[in-house]
C-alpha cells in the first residue's frame, strides 16, 4: 500500500481557559494501514523532535472498549464510519491529499482539559449516583438458578455494550446525555437483580445527570447515529417512561 500525505487541522487549546486555535500540521508518509491514533503518534514524533509541544490526545485500550479515545474527526464523534470509536479507524479511510479536521468533543459537561482531551468525570458523577447495585445479592448464583427472559436478557445485554464514550453527547445539537443515561440504567432495570431499586436509581440517575448541566433530548437520534457499540434510541423512551412513573410514586408518597 501507498503511503498517504494528509493535511492536519488540529485544536490545540492549552487548558480550561485558554481560547483554543486550530493549528496546521503536515502528515507526510501515514501507512494506510496505521490506526488514526498510530498516525497521531507519528505526528506527535516529528513535532516533539522539532522541539515543539506533541498534540495531547486520551487513549488507552486501542481495541475499542474503553471509550477514551473522544475526538472530532471532520465534524463527527469517531469519524463518520459507524460502529466503531477513533482508535478503531484506519487511515485507510482516507484519501491521498486529504485535509482532515481533529477537534475534542464539543459539550458544556465536557470542559477541555488539554488540546483533543476533554473531561468526562460527569458520567463518572452520574455512575455514582445510581448506576448499581447496593442490595446484598450473595454469592455468584448459579448460571441457571434465576431463569431470565430471553428477549429482556438480550435487550440489557446490548444496552451493557455502552463504553461511556460520550460521542452522543458530543453529536446531539443540546449536548444531552439521555442516551448513555438510558442504557445504563437500561442494562440494570431490565434484570430481576435491578428490579427492588428500579425508581431510586432512575431518579438518581436522571436528577445527577441535569445537575451536571447536560441538555435535554429532542429526539433528533444524532446519539443513536454516532454511537461506536450502535446503542438504540428505544432506551431513552424507556427512561422517560420508568422517570415518569418514579416521580409519581415518589409524589404519592
């Protein structure tokens, strides 16, 4: 394969209060078969032997698990290819000549920490305010000893599959957060072993998530479109639905 001689447009901003600016660098001689965060690293080598300061990005898994890897690629959280986070995107992707534009995700929860680097500790907040289990379950039960739904086992199944990447926040127009919200108290309050706290973790979830300052969905499925492990939409209908319900009983009470 050829090699490929790009034109970087990156955001380098040197912390929270800094402006920010978007700087140019030359990417000559990419193998097409580099990873996008492996042609940062080729990048960041030149620019660190030039004696300059390397462009600042998080990573760390490089396999597509741990949803660190928060950058803009033209415009879109991860690229415009689907299914997949930054790390999973090959340069084969692009074009010979080709300009490509690197920003950090764009949210007001999401403040920047250094250049492409973005400070995500609010899932972190909204995790700890109701996002498991607090009621004594024992020891690890037996495989079969809690027959489960097979419809309902598959449908938290695929709602666990979310890495807190924050892509949805990044690509929603009101920086909400109503999808990663969903699914995570999706793959808990679809189970039996979620059931007993099922309205005190939806209030908790909810209310920490607009204490953070997230906005709200307008159901423009922007979330759905740019999610890597391709979460549905059908879960934040679900989470407006157990909302509902919770406050009411906790209204009545």
């Amino acid at each position: 394969m050829a090699n490929l001689n790009l034109t970087l447009k990156v955001w380098r901003q040197s912390n929270e209060n800094d402006k920010g600016t978007i700087v140019t660098y030359e990417a000559n001689g990419i193998p097409q078969e580099a990873s996008f965060l492996e042609m940062l690293d080729i990048v960041n080598e030149r620019i660190i032997n030039d004696g300059d300061d390397p462009i600042h990005f998080d990573h760390d898994c490089r396999e597509g698990i741990c949803g660190m890897c928060s950058l803009t690629i033209n415009g879109v959280p991860h690229s415009k290819e689907t299914g997949i986070t930054t790390c999973q995107l090959h340069m084969r992707k692009f074009n010979d000549g080709e300009t490509i534009w690197i920003e950090p995700f764009r949210a007001k929860a999401f403040p920047v920490v250094k250049d492409l680097i973005v400070d995500r500790s609010a899932f972190d907040r909204i995790m700890q305010a109701g996002g498991y289990i607090d009621v004594r379950t024992g020891s690890a039960p037996d495989a079969n000893s809690m027959p489960i739904n097979k419809k309902l086992a598959d449908e938290a199944f695929d709602a666990a599959a979310c890495i807190g990447c924050g892509a949805c926040v990044a690509a929603c127009k009101n920086g909400s957060s109503m999808l990663f919200v969903s699914a995570k108290a999706a793959h808990l309050n679809k189970l039996p072993q979620g059931q007993p706290e099922k309205n005190k973790r939806t209030l908790a979830l909810v209310r920490q998530m607009d204490a953070e300052g997230f906005g709200n969905c307008t159901n423009h499925y922007e979330c759905e479109a740019v999610c890597p492990k391709e979460i549905s939409a059908d879960n934040i209908a679900k989470l407006n639905r157990d909302f509902a319900l919770a406050a009411a009983k906790e209204a009545l009470a």
